[in-house]
C-alpha cells in the first residue's frame, strides 16, 4: 500500500488525531483553568471532537486481535476525579435515557466527569487508532519511509 493511499495520511484522520490529542490534553488538565473557560472549552472541543470522528475514512482490520487499552484505571479516575472537583454540585444530571427511568419514580443520576473520562478512555477510538497505527507500519515497512 502506498503512502498515499494509506488512510493514515488523509487529511481527515490527521485532523481526528489532533483534535483527540487537544481532547485528552485538556481532560488530563482540567482545573488548571476556572470553571467558565473549561465549559467555554469543552463546549467547543466536543462537538469538533464528534464531527472528526464521523469523518474518518473506513478501515478495515487484517486482524481480529483484541486490543489493549491504553488507559488504566488509575488514570481514569485521575481524569474523573479532577473534572468532579472543577465541576462541584454541577458534575450531576438527571438521565432520561436510562432504560430504568420509566418505571421510576426515584431520578436517575448521571455525572459529567464519567461521561467526559468516558470519552478520554473510549475502546472504539482506540481501537481504531491501533488500526490505523498498524496500517501506517506495514506501509512503512513496504516503501521504507520510517517517519510515520
């Protein structure tokens, strides 16, 4: 496969990296800044974050390997546990779409801060990450270009 065709190299998937690279940094940061900017922030980055990984090329696996996460559970909590404090009594919100919900009358509570360390951990992304990591290696390997 040659380095152009090679789904690492399009635009699309270099803008999904960044984006997912700006993603995490700013988690694994979170509450170096006050409330308002990390709102401010967040309320931007996700959506971009959402509208890069729709746009990622397909790829298909030569492999059926199970992957490994990269993201243990300390660092996890890390992340979830910084964006609670930033968020205080606002981290909390009712979930109405759980499938419990309808036949409660007690509300269901959902977190901000495990949504977002959900995104920051998210095996799909990942997985798709390994893929295209693999992709650009095999490339590497058959026209002998070592920067990947």
């Amino acid at each position: 496969m040659e380095k152009e065709e090679n789904p690492i190299y399009e635009r699309n998937t270099l803008e999904f990296v960044t984006v997912a690279l700006e993603y995490c940094t700013f988690v694994e940061t979170a509450g170096n800044t006050g409330l308002f900017d990390f709102v401010d922030k967040a309320t931007k980055l996700l959506p971009l974050l959402y509208l890069k990984a729709s746009l990622l090329p397909e790829v298909e696996s030569e492999e059926e390997t199970e992957l490994e996460l990269s993201v243990s559970e300390d660092m996890y909590e890390s992340v979830r546990s910084r964006i609670a404090g930033l968020l205080g009594e606002r981290d909390s919100y009712l979930e109405t779409f759980h499938a419990d919900m309808r036949y409660s009358d007690t509300p269901i509570a959902a977190f901000i801060s495990e949504n977002l360390a959900d995104v920051y951990q998210d095996k799909e992304t990942r997985k798709l990450c390994k893929r295209l990591s693999l992709c650009a290696a095999r490339t590497s390997k058959n026209t002998g270009d070592s920067n990947y």
